[in-house]
C-alpha cells in the first residue's frame, strides 16, 4: 500500500552551473561544476515526496547501463519504491543535457530512449487501487503511452476515489487535443506551464488555458508561469498565486517539485490554496541548487519555510 504511485517519464541528466554565454562554434566556455543526476516528473516527483516522508512508487523504464544504474541507486537511496521501475532489453535511459546560463532560462538536448517504450501497460488497476494519490509525469513527450491506457488507469482511480494528477511535458506545435481530452475529463489536478498550455490550447492568457482546461473536465486546473507563479481555476473559485522571491540557481525540477508539495498537501486534507502553498515554497527550494530534486526541503524544512513566509494569493 502507497501514499503515492508515480509513472511515466524517468531521465538521467547532465547539467552545468550557470556560464556566462553559450560557446560559439569551436569555443570552450568553463562551468564552474557540472553534474550527473535523475530527472523526468516522475522520477524527480517521486523522489521529492520521499523527502518529505511520503510512502511512493515509481514505475517507468530505464535502459541497461550506467545511466539507468545511476537512476535506479539514486531513487532507492532517497527512499523510494522502486521494484517497480523495468529495464529496456533494447533501448538506452532516457538522457537530457540541461544548459543553464546566467541570467537566462536553462536549455534542453533531449533524447527520448527507454521512455519512448513506456506504455503504462507496466501499471496495473490493482496497483492504482492500492494508492491513495496517483500521478502521471510527461505525458505527451512521445506517442507512449497510448490514450486508452491512460484512460484505463485514470478511471480505475476515479471508481476506487483514488485523486489523480496529469503533468504533461510537450516537445513541440502539434494537435495534442485527441490524446489530452480524454485523460482531463478524469483527472482532479492539471498543472502544465503556460509554455505548454499555449501549445495545447492556443491561447497565450493562462486565465483562458486554465478556463479551457477546467471546462474539458479538469477539477481543478493549475497554470504554473515560474517567477510569475500560477493561476488557479477549481469549482470553488478563480485564484491568482505569486511566487517567492529566493536565490535562483537553476529552475530544472521546480515544476515538479511544485507537484511534490501539492501532493502533499492533498495527503494531509489541506484545501486548494494550502496545497498551492506548500507546492510554492517546495519549487522555491529547488530553484535554489543545480539539479532536479537536490535542494528540494524535507518535511520539516518545508513547513518552517511556510511559516515564516507568507504567499500573497488573490481570488
């Protein structure tokens, strides 16, 4: 029995502190470290949770070599389940190359590998009754896994009363609507960026892409917008959430960390504004260090920061 079951994308990824510039062809531009850890919303939600004492799992493929290794010994060292994470007989682990530079949003080289093989067919209804939240991480990022599969899960979730939460990672233009609406009308908590909303829905306000988000089905509809914060549309009300002020290193995971500290307000019967948050305050720790989940609060970490930090949100 989990709190949590995490599945979908799972990524080893290679970064850099911030440089001063991107290299020109033939140029050699010096980081003062560079590292090699887990990324992919799955792995790096899952991973939060577990800091914050939460029982989870983590379901996905990963491929047969030292990437894949990396992956797997980092997940069970931060204390999460994962004898459900498979090996690719045939394909690497999924690897990105993250560019931070000083004073502008990181870059991403991406390769999809195991992840592309990933059709959720891995996941059981069994094992989504015996959760009690249940999030899928970058959907959309390839044609895996397929819609009715997703559908499948979800809707066993919503008949066991089982909470789900859809994070959604888009590459590029494309009609995305076919795969997504299906998966929203059973889903309690959306919260893509309003990058990849604006992708979806066409519309560049994140009041109308959480609008069109919530009236396909969405219970609650969240836009993150990074240093700007999010909106907020549920059943009981429009909200608009600043973001903290804090030392920014390198924003890779803060989406997903904001996920994590959602989650675990949802664990602990918090309401909407509470779950956003502690979603806040934990994507504020992240920002703070290189690295997907490495500077991500603990428990108690997280509820001090709250206390001693209030965030404005507006309805």
């Amino acid at each position: 029995m989990l709190d949590v079951l995490c599945f979908g994308i799972i990524v080893s990824d290679h970064l850099c502190l911030p440089i001063s510039h991107l290299p020109r062809a033939g140029e050699l531009v010096m980081s003062p470290r560079m590292e090699l850890a887990i990324g992919g919303n799955a792995a790096n939600v899952s991973t939060d949770l577990a800091k914050l004492g939460t029982k989870v799992g983590v379901v996905g493929l990963v491929g047969r070599d030292v990437f894949g290794r990396h992956v797997r010994e980092s997940l069970e060292a931060a204390g999460v389940d994962c004898h459900l994470l498979r090996e690719s007989a045939t394909s690497q682990t999924a690897q990105s190359l993250i560019v931070n530079v000083q004073g502008e949003d990181r870059r991403f080289i991406h390769t999809a590998g195991a992840n592309a093989e990933f059709d959720a067919s891995q996941v059981t209804p069994e094992m989504v009754r015996d959760c009690r939240v249940l999030f899928l991480g970058g959907y959309l990022l390839s044609e895996n896994p397929p819609v009715e599969n997703v559908v499948k899960l979800f809707k066993a979730a919503r008949d066991a009363g089982v909470t789900t939460l859809l994070d959604v990672v888009v590459p590029g233009p494309g009609d995305y609507w076919p795969r997504l609406k299906p998966v929203l009308e059973l889903t309690d908590v959306f919260m893509p960026n309003e990058d990849e909303a604006a992708v979806i829905t066409g519309e560049t306000d994140p009041w109308r892409q959480a609008e069109t988000f919530h009236a396909a089905g969405v219970r609650t509809s969240i836009i993150t917008r990074g240093g700007a914060g999010c909106v907020i549309v549920a059943a009981d009300g429009r909200y608009e959430a600043a973001a903290h002020q804090v030392p920014f290193i390198d924003g890779t995971g803060s989406g997903d960390a904001f996920v994590a500290g959602y989650i675990h307000g949802l664990l602990h019967e918090a309401n909407t504004l509470e779950c956003v948050r502690l979603g806040s305050a934990l994507g504020a720790s992240c920002v703070q260090s290189t690295g997907a989940t490495t500077g991500v609060f603990n428990a108690t970490e997280l509820k001090a920061f709250v206390a001693a930090n209030e965030l404005r949100i507006s309805r």
